[in-house]
C-alpha cells in the first residue's frame, strides 16, 4: 500500500472518531440537560400528580413576602385538616386575594397549585430543557428534525402553562 493511501486512511479514521466522539459528546450534553429538566420539574409535580392520599383543599392568598405567599387553607379531602396559614411560592401564577386549589406537601404547611394548572405549572422546568436541549441536538449532533420536534414540544408546554396559570 502506498504512503499516501496510509495516510489518508489514517485522516479519514480520525474524522470518523472524532464524529463519533463529538456525537458521544454532545448526546450526553443532550440527556442530561433533559434528566435536570425532568428532575427539576419532579420535586413539584410528584405531589400535584400523585395526589392520592394527600390533603387537597383551597388556599386564599391574603399576604405575599419577596419569595412566599400564604393565606388559610381550606380543606376538601377527607382527612385534610384547616390551617390558619400555609405557604405556597409565590410565582406569576399567584396573586394576592385569589384562591386556588392546591395540594398539601406531606409533613409540612407548604402546598402547591393542584388541577391542570398546577400539573402543567409543574413541569415548566422540562420546557425549559426541551428548548436548550434542541440547540444542543441541532448543533452539536446535526439532528435538525429532531431539534424542531424538542423546540415545539417544550414551546407548547410552556405556552400553554403560561395559558392555564393566568
């Protein structure tokens, strides 16, 4: 084989690993920004959607402070007990003097929006992912459709959060 043929097998098997580990790369950059999103959003949405044996009621927002609201908690569920107070966060998607439906945090006085409100609420933080994610699928690995199709889901879901909560 000739020098010159050696040598461009060799170039050409460095481009192919280096495609390859640019591909491992950015595909784990993807994943995880995925994992964070879905895990960032789990902390909420495990209590709004797994509401079977929670305390579910109402809160009326009577005072909010620079990150909390509070207000008296109304129950609705059998074995749910009134609170003079609770804390729920306080977020565009809570406003001094209204109510809301809400789900009480096991073993505390905190609660989160509740109904399909508080379910997409909860899962802003995968939109947010989605979207940073499809850069990195686009850029990195060169997958525009698949870019596109994260980009519209995660700009749906938060749409149509922003939509629910208002």
């Amino acid at each position: 084989m000739p020098a010159t043929s050696r040598a461009a097998t060799g170039r050409q098997g460095a481009r192919t690993a280096m495609r390859f580990g640019q591909l491992a790369a950015m595909g784990t950059v993807a994943v995880l920004i995925l994992i964070a999103g879905v895990w960032a959003s789990w902390g909420t949405a495990q209590h709004v959607m797994l509401t079977k044996g929670r305390e579910s009621g109402t809160v009326r927002v009577t005072g909010c402070g620079s990150d909390t609201c509070t207000g008296p908690y109304t129950p609705l569920s059998a074995g749910s007990r009134a609170r003079a107070s609770v804390v729920i966060a306080k977020s565009v998607a809570v406003r001094k003097g209204q109510t809301y439906a809400v789900v009480v945090k096991p073993g505390s006085d905190e609660v989160v929006r509740s109904g399909p409100a508080g379910v997409l609420y909860a899962w802003v933080p995968l939109g947010g992912a989605l979207l940073l994610a499809s850069v990195v699928v686009a850029g990195g690995l060169r997958r525009t459709r698949v870019a596109w199709a994260l980009a519209g889901v995660g700009a749906l879901l938060l749409t149509t959060a922003f939509v629910a909560v208002q």
